[in-house]
C-alpha cells in the first residue's frame, strides 16, 4: 500500500434527529493492518462505516479515505472503486442470481479478478443458477465475500461480517479471509462485537463506544501495555486518588483497590507502595478484560 | 451494467404490463364486430341524465371504426393502463429493495443511479405503450377494418409523454419512502384524484392530463396537444431532478 494511513477520521460526528450515533470518533487504521473495530450494539459501528463510503453525510468532523474526503461525491465514488464492503445484513439483489450478481458487479470495478472469481465460486460451493432469495444465511454471506474480494480493492469494509453464522460457517469466512489477505496486499476494516474473533484475525484494534473510540492501537501494544494491579492491605483500603500515567479504572471494595493501567505496572506498583498494602498483584489483560473494563465499567 | 440490473429488478413489472396492453388492445379489435351488431339496438334505450349521454357520445363515436379506436383503446384503455404501469414502473427504485446498502457501496454516483433506472423504466413504458398501440392497425385488417400506424404512433407518444409524468410522480416519491408501497398509492391517489376532478368539473377536462394522454384534439382536429405535451415534459423533468436532488442529500 502506498498509503501510510488508509482511513483517517478526527472528531467525525454523526446526529440522527436528537441521538448523536457519532460523537467525536478519531481513528488512524494503517495501510495493510487488520483493523478490528469493537464496540457493543449501537456503539456506532455501522454509522462509521457509512460514512466512510459516503452512504451517510457527517454532522461534523472529517473522514478520509486514500486521504480523500469520504463526504465528497466524486471522492466517495473513487473511494469506493478501490473498496470491497460487506454489510451486516449482507443485503444483496433478491431477484437475481449468483451468476447476475457476478455479471452485475465485476464490470464496475476494473480490478475485478476473474481467477479469484472461479476460485471462490468453487470454494464456497456456490451455485451460479442459484437465485440469491434461496440462499441460506451463511451462503449469502459467501457471496457477499465474494463480490467483495474479487474487487481487486486495496481496501476491504466488512460490516459484523460474522453476524447470524454458526461457529463452523464463522470459522469458515475467517479462515478463508485470513488467507485472502495473506496471498493479496490489502487493508481490512471490519467491525464486530465478537471479541474472539477481532482477537484471532485483527493485527489492530480500536474499541469505540457511545460514538467515540476508548482504546486504539496495535493489538500486540495493547496487551503489552494494559495491566490489571491489584492492591489488597490489611486494613480498609484507603481512599487514594491515583496520579500516575495511565490508570483508567480504580475500584476500591472492602481491603482491595483494583486498578486497570494502560501504561503497564511499573509507574502504578511505585506509587502504590507508599500506601504499603498487603501484597501487589499484577496480571495482564486479555482483549476480552480491556474490552469489558472499557466499556462495560463506563456505565 | 446499472441498465442490466434496472433491467432485471422490472423486467416481470414490464412483461406483465405488455400482457395486459396487447390483449386489451387485441380484445378492443376482436369486440369490435360484436358492438357493430348492437349499435342499431342503442336507439331504444334511455340516454337521459349523464349517464345517458356518455352511452349516447360512445355510440356516436363507434359509427366509424377510428371514432370506436379511440373511444374504446385511447380514451379507455390506454390511457388508463399508461397511468397505471407508469406509476408501477416509477415506483421502488435503486434504494427500496433491501438492498440499499449494497447499491450504495458501488463506485457510482447516486444521480446515475436515480438516472439510468429511471432511463430503463422509461424505455419500458415506451416500449409497452408503442408496441401495444401498432397492435391495433395489424390487427383491425383481421375484422375488416384498417387503421392507421401513424395515428396510432401518434396517440401512443401522447399516451406516453403525459404518462411519464405519473412515473415521474412515483419515482419522486420512491426517493422519499424506503417501501413500495406508499409512493405506489399516493400517487395512485394523485391520479384518480385528478380523474374525479376530471369527471366532476367538465370544464377542467381541456386542461387535464389525461386529455393530453388520450390526444383528444389530435383525433377530433388533427392538432397534437403541444401545450400540454410540454407542460408534462417539463413536469416530469422537474420531479426526476427532484428525484435525484431528494436521492443526493439523503442518508441512508
């Protein structure tokens, strides 16, 4: 990719009458990353995407696409030239079949690749005669990823791409995207709430949440970085407010004061042993812990 | 390859509706020789009162086989056939299938999109309204009649220019409604409000749309309606860009 930041947005906001969907999201998703973008229902997972192929205008901020405004015409038609999506329903033409919907996209993107085309149609076991309203819901979801891949997009959008799949269906798709974008040099968005999968395919990470993103980074970082110290005296734990770098959580219950860091233990541990507790504990978080200490803890 | 996909999310809506033209157009001919034979017995019944007069005004135009042609296809069937598949064919649209999002993620603008199903659903009425309408000169040789293909080219470009403006209605309301449904019987709603308008206030009748569609001076005087031609083409026009203006700002 010759883009070193493939979508970028900065304080993009999205308002639905009296409900903000957006509320000030900045995100960077690297070129050739796999970026997994977290978030509970209605967190505005799919209002950002819209925006970003300019299915949506936003009430405020900027998104950018190949560093091209995603809420311009003529830029969006070009940002979606070089995007493959697939949305969370996976909606697609109920009055045709396999074989019109492949004869339908492929002409409108030049890149289309016929040899993927063949492959994935033999992969999935797709039929060509098969009218899409028969499809099942994983089959549909084939498709979808078909028309997506064989794009020849640099860029892929995949929208809970997951969403209503059985475990095997759900290991099926992700295997045969992992191996998609390991043979073609391209970049993959895609939205979820299903932790283990963001986990077992995403190279990167940013959680968002009531419309706005609490963490972003590298996944490997991320792990690196958040740490779970718990702090447990003899007595009452004493009521202490925290100053050094990173501390996102402080929860404080009977003898033990739990914190959750983003800045690894070492600033916190010091700081904790003025107070002389018992004993420190420190554990690393998992993509799961990071995910409900952020998200779930903020309500 | 958006010609390809207007063409297939409406071809049934367009085989359907050139079904119906053709054999209404065929039953007209075929009725013909049937209501020759009952026009002598019109004279016995009571053609008092508004009722009275219509049967009397179709009696008068069915003692010349054009005047039964226009009274029978144009006036009746034709006109009211165009108006109905023309605003079956305007309704839905690219962004009413649940599948909005998919079009949408296509490296096309939305005014192309708005432009080329439109184009398509055009194409189809015209096709229908044309084709339809040449059935009645190769037909009436088969009831010993003739009639002529210009004449009825002529009544069928009326037939479709006014019509156009109900499909344009409909497309206009299709970029405003996500289901079928409700731009389909407003503007339903529209054109019979316009015909009861029609029908109660005969002095509005030179001025209504359906007027234009049936060609009423082209047949009465050989004078095509170009004021009203116009007015519909320019109708049209401004509620297709109304159409794609709606589609441009919308979100989805």
């Amino acid at each position: 990719m010759a883009e070193t930041t493939v979508i970028e947005t900065a304080d993009l906001r999205k308002r639905y009458g009296d409900t903000e969907a957006v509320r000030g999201l900045t995100l960077q998703v690297p070129g050739g990353s796999i970026f997994g973008f977290l978030g509970r229902n209605g967190a505005g997972k799919t209002t950002t995407i819209k925006l970003l192929l300019g299915m949506a205008r936003p009430s405020g901020g900027d998104a950018r696409v190949f560093n091209l405004p995603a809420s311009s015409g003529p830029s969006s038609v070009a940002i979606r030239r070089r995007t493959g999506f697939v949305s969370e329903d996976k909606d697609l033409y109920d009055f045709m079949t396999v074989e019109e919907m492949i004869r339908f996209t492929a002409p409108l993107y030049p890149k289309w690749r016929k040899d993927l085309e063949e492959r994935y149609l033999r992969k999935f076991e797709l039929r060509p005669s098969q009218t899409v309203k028969s499809l099942s819901r994983g089959m549909r979801t084939k498709l979808a990823l078909l028309l997506a891949l064989c794009r020849g997009a640099d860029l892929l959008i995949l929208d809970e791409p997951t969403s209503g799949l059985d475990p095997a269906m759900t290991e099926e798709v992700l295997q045969a995207l992992v191996v998609h974008v390991a043979s073609e040099q391209m970049t993959v968005f895609f939205s979820s709430h299903q932790i283990a999968e963001v986990e077992q395919i995403a190279d990167h990470v940013a959680i968002i949440d009531h419309g706005r993103s609490v963490v972003a980074g590298a996944l490997d970082d991320l792990r690196e970085r958040y740490r779970r110290i718990q702090l447990v005296f003899d007595a009452d734990a004493p009521a202490w407010t925290f100053t050094s770098p990173g501390v996102q959580r402080i929860r404080r219950k009977g003898r033990v004061i739990t914190l959750i860091s983003s800045a690894g233990s070492g600033h916190v541990a010091n700081e904790a042993r003025a107070l002389h507790p018992v004993s420190i504990d420190v554990t690393p978080l998992s993509l799961k812990d990071i995910f409900l200490e952020t998200v779930v803890s903020e309500d | 390859m958006l010609w390809y996909k207007s063409w297939l999310e409406t071809r049934w809506r367009f085989f359907i509706g050139l079904g119906l033209f053709m054999l209404s157009a065929g039953g007209v001919i075929y009725a013909y020789p049937q209501v020759m034979k009952l026009i002598p017995r019109a004279s016995d019944l009571d053609m008092s009162g508004a009722l009275g007069q219509r049967i009397k005004d179709a009696v008068e135009l069915s003692r010349d086989y054009r005047g039964y042609v226009w009274g029978q296809w144009t006036r009746q069937n034709l006109t009211q056939f165009t108006t109905l598949f023309a605003i079956i064919l305007g309704s839905g649209g690219p962004y009413s299938q649940r599948s909005e999002l998919f079009t949408l993620s296509l490296p096309v603008s939305r005014q192309r999109l708005v432009g080329v199903r439109s184009m398509a659903g055009l194409g189809e009425l015209l096709v229908i309204v044309v084709v339809s309408s040449l059935m009645i000169p190769l037909l009436s040789p088969s009831v010993g009649q003739s009639y002529g293909v210009g004449n009825a080219l002529v009544h069928a470009l009326c037939a479709f220019v006014a019509g156009a403006a109900f499909f344009s209605l409909a497309t206009l309301l299709s970029t405003s409604f996500s289901d079928i449904w409700r731009p389909l019987l407003i503007a339903c709603s529209v054109a019979a409000v316009l015909w009861v308008v029609e029908q109660v206030a005969r002095g509005f009748s030179p001025y209504s749309i359906f007027t234009v569609m049936n060609g009423e001076t082209y047949f009465r005087s050989g004078r095509l309606p170009w004021v009203g031609l116009l007015a519909s083409t320019g109708l049209s026009a401004a509620m297709l860009y109304g159409a794609a203006a709606n589609i441009e700002r919308r979100d989805f």
